[in-house]
C-alpha cells in the first residue's frame, strides 16, 4: 500500500508564510531578450525561491484582515477578524494571526483553513483552531480544541482522495517527518475501494515512505481488518507489519468468514501475500463445506 497519502499535508501551515514572502520579495522587473519556454519557466522558478528567503518587511499589505497593528519594538504584527490572504495557489483565513518575526514565527488562531492547489500537482487542505511555523527550524502544528479534531485533506486527480483525522499534527519538513496524535483516523481511496487506517499515532517519514501506527492500531477496507497494537507500512520495500496484543485478521473471503490471531502478521502491502507466525490460531466458515452433503450425517 502506497502511503503518499500523508505525503505533504502538513505543509499547508506554511501557506501564509511562503505565500507572502514569494509575492513581497520580487525586484523591479529587467527586460530580457525572449527565451525558450524551458528556459523562461527555470528562470521564474528560481527567482520564486531567491524571494522565499526573505520576508517582507510587513505583511499588513498583503494580509486582509479587520484590525492590524505593529509593534515595532517587539516585531510583531498582529490581525485580528476575518484574517485572510488569497494568491490563486495558496489560501489562508483564521479569525486571528500573530507575525513574530524576531521569532521566526508565524501563528493563527480560530477556524484556521490553509489550502495549496498548485497546477498540475495534488491539492492539500487543513483545518484546524490553531496553527504555527517557524521558518527557520522549519517546524510547525496544527491543534484542535477540546472535543474537536483537525482535518487534513489531500487530493490527487489520479490516485483520489485521503483524509484524516486527529486532535493535533506536528511536523519538521527539514527532516520530512510528520506525526498526527489523537484519535488519529484516515480513509483513503484504493483501487479496491476505500480504506481506513485509526491509531493513537500515526508516524509518517517522508523520505522513507515509511509509516507507524502506534496504539489500538487498524487497517481495514469492506474485507477485511486488522488489528494489533503496532503496524507498520514500509513503501519503498512493499512489505507491512503487525505485532503486539496478538494481531487479528478477521473478515471475509471466497471460502467464506474468518478470524485467526497470531504473534506476528507480515504481508505486502496490497495485502496478496500474508504470513502469520507465532502461536496461529483462528477459524473460518465456509458456506460450501456447510452445505455439503456430508454434514447431514452429523
């Protein structure tokens, strides 16, 4: 099973941030003789991120919002009511948003929504009640108040959509590590129908395609499920685990229904090949042998 699902969600809390400083930074325009199409798009990719490596000197020009106020011996902007910022490819709104530049510091509070949609390319979405990113440590979080979760949507013409669920997210794009906490829960589209991961955890290395499920961790589509305490999904090799608390695999077959537990469950990642070993012990109930005529000598 492919994890790209959770590939650059947690990203989206940079939107404001990358947005703003792309837009601000640009220098006064120089006339260059026309060049090829490969060569214009190079160049305007590479000024896009000489631009990204500074911020503006404010953000209050490119930041709707009712109120806006500058605290010059702190460093800080502050946006209060209806905060937004809308440039086509990225999006932000929140009822509220503090600038901290001496920080590095960017944070928003109140129905916080981010949304990148480049052209070409997968759309991202999150909501959340609070959000923050250092630019510098690239660093970031996104947390939901008591009794709420934040969503994360990711959208891709070609493999469809996944969405997940959970109290917080924390990430570190420097090391392309991304961890979702609380009732973690995501449901993604397959070309076998819908999926649904839950956890308390979920750990996602990006580099690795590499993903962890920790605590009360399932897999399940209209199938089957698997239940365990750990499971682990190893894209670049094609191979998932499943230990602790005795795994269960239960669900149904071509045979018919099933239920068998053991110490360990190892398969690929379309589920095609399954091992179990440790301890197997299980049942199944096939409707064929029920109705065989030689149960009615029994």
């Amino acid at each position: 099973m492919k994890t790209k699902w959770l590939l650059l969600l947690p990203l989206l809390a940079t939107v404001a941030i990358s947005g703003c400083r792309t837009v601000r930074a640009q220098g006064p325009e120089i006339k260059i003789p026309p060049a090829k199409k490969q060569l214009t798009q190079a160049k305007r990719n590479l000024k896009q991120k000489a631009a990204v490596k500074k911020m503006p000197e404010v953000l209050g020009g490119l930041v709707q919002s009712d109120s806006w106020v500058i605290y010059k011996d702190k460093q800080q902007e502050e946006f209060k009511g209806h905060v937004s910022y809308d440039n086509g490819t990225y999006r932000f709104r929140s009822d509220y948003a503090l600038s901290e530049r001496a920080l590095n510091r960017f944070t928003a509070k109140g129905h916080v929504y981010l949304r990148q949609a480049e052209k070409n390319a997968p759309e991202y979405q999150a909501y959340a009640d609070y959000a923050r990113y250092n630019y510098k440590t690239q660093k970031g979080l996104l947390t939901a108040n008591k009794g709420k979760q934040i969503r994360l949507i990711y959208t891709d013409k070609k493999n469809g959509t996944a969405t997940a669920y959970a109290q917080k997210a924390g990430f570190d794009l420097n090391k392309q590590i991304f961890i979702l906490e609380g009732n973690v829960r995501v449901v993604r589209d397959t070309p076998q129908g819908p999926q649904t991961l839950t956890a308390d955890k979920a750990t996602y290395h990006q580099a690795k395609n590499h993903l962890l499920l920790e605590g009360g961790a399932s897999a399940s589509d209209s199938l089957r499920t698997l239940e365990a305490d750990t499971i682990i999904y190893d894209g670049n090799n094609n191979e998932s685990y499943a230990y602790g608390s005795r795994p269960l695999v239960h669900g149904t077959s071509e045979e018919g229904t099933f239920a068998i537990i053991a110490d360990k469950v190892q398969s690929d990642n379309e589920g095609k090949k399954i091992i179990l070993d440790g301890k197997v012990q299980g049942w199944a109930v096939s409707p064929r042998l029920n109705e065989a005529s030689a149960n009615t000598k029994f």
